[in-house]
C-alpha cells in the first residue's frame, strides 16, 4: 500500500503538467510577440536618437544599429504567428 501511496505521489504531478502542456505554444508565441515588440521598440528609440544627434558619424551608427534589429524583429514576429497557428 505504500508503495502504491509513493508512485501517486511521484506520477500525480507528471499528470497535471501533460494536461497544462498545451497552453506552452501559446505561451511561447505571446513571449516572442512581447520580444519582436521590445526589439520594434529599441530600434525606434535609436532611430529617434539617430535622428536627433548632431554627429553625422554617431547618426550612422545608430540608424544602422536600428536597422539590425528590424530583421531579427521580424522574423520572431513571423515566428510568433506561426507556432500561433
């Protein structure tokens, strides 16, 4: 009987996280959606301060730093909607 007692205790919380497994792609695909969005917003952020500086050099820079991460932004964004699927 303990032992029955003991396998329950060790199987019963297995159990519950298989029945919570499917809620892990939406998860995921909201996660990825906040970090696209996060990294839209940091390129925006340097886009504007690109835009604001008085050094051509710095300028350069910092646009070129914005459009490096517009692609990764991208493509977790279009990640994202297809494991949303």
């Amino acid at each position: 009987m303990r032992r029955a007692a003991v396998l329950l205790a060790i199987v019963a919380p297995l159990g519950a996280t298989a029945c919570g497994s499917p809620s892990e792609p939406a998860s995921v695909g909201n996660n990825a959606e906040m970090i696209a969005d996060a990294l839209e917003r940091r390129a925006d952020n340097l886009e504007a301060m690109a835009s604001a500086s008085a050094n051509d050099s710095v300028a350069a820079m910092l646009a070129g730093a914005a459009d490096n991460l517009d692609d990764p932004a991208d493509n977790i964004a279009e990640a994202a909607g297809s494991n949303a699927r």
